[in-house]
C-alpha cells in the first residue's frame, strides 16, 4: 500500500514506518477492534519489545489496563517495565512452565485478552 505523505503534517518520517504504519494499525486493530480492550482489563502481550508488541502494550496503558509483556532477555523485561511501562513482565526463555507464570502474572483476570504477536 501506498500513500502521499501529507507534508503539512509535521511529524518525523520514522513514525510512518511505525506508530502510524502498519504496526502501529495491527497493534490498534488487535487490541480495541478484536480483544474489545477497555479500562480495567488484563492484557498478555507476547514478543512485547518487538514492533507491534510494545505499541499494544503502551495503547493498552494508555486504556488504564494492566499490561504483562514476555521477551527473550531480562534487557528486554527492564525496558517493558522501566522506559515502556508495563505493569509487568517475564523472560520467557527463564520459565520451566509457561502456563505457570501466565497464571502468576495475569492472576484473577476475569477475561483476559492475550495478544500474540511475532
């Protein structure tokens, strides 16, 4: 797909590659047109530090839900928690049992929505 960039929009170009490209439209769709994502709920995000992922993990925030994210490293964990704001977050590659720390971590969710992202 493409489209004129409208040069009255003063934005750098970097956020049409993301937030206002496709990964920014895939992480909106996939957390508010299909999990229905509203205050209050509980939100698993996989591959969170990955494009598409970290964008539904700072929509959902900005929604006033409580966002759990999984990556591959602790590097990636901190920045969830510290830079993004994640409530919390998991390396998945120190867990023996994913079912397990999806339980610690999204406990007493009523209706969770789980986004999984690659």
């Amino acid at each position: 797909m493409l489209r004129k960039l409208d040069p009255e929009i003063d934005l750098p170009l970097s956020y049409h590659a993301g937030v206002l490209g496709i990964s920014g439209l895939t992480a909106y769709a996939g957390l508010f047109e299909i999990c229905k994502a509203k205050k209050g709920d509980k939100v698993f995000v996989s591959a969170a530090c990955g494009s598409v992922g970290n964008l539904v993990g700072q929509y959902a925030k900005l929604s006033g839900c409580y966002v759990v994210g999984c990556a591959g490293s602790r590097d990636k964990v901190a920045l969830l928690k510290e830079k993004l704001g994640f409530d919390d977050a998991f390396n998945y590659k120190e867990e023996t049992d994913l079912n397990s720390a999806l339980a610690r971590h999204c406990a007493a969710a009523e209706h969770p929505c789980l986004i999984r992202t690659l």
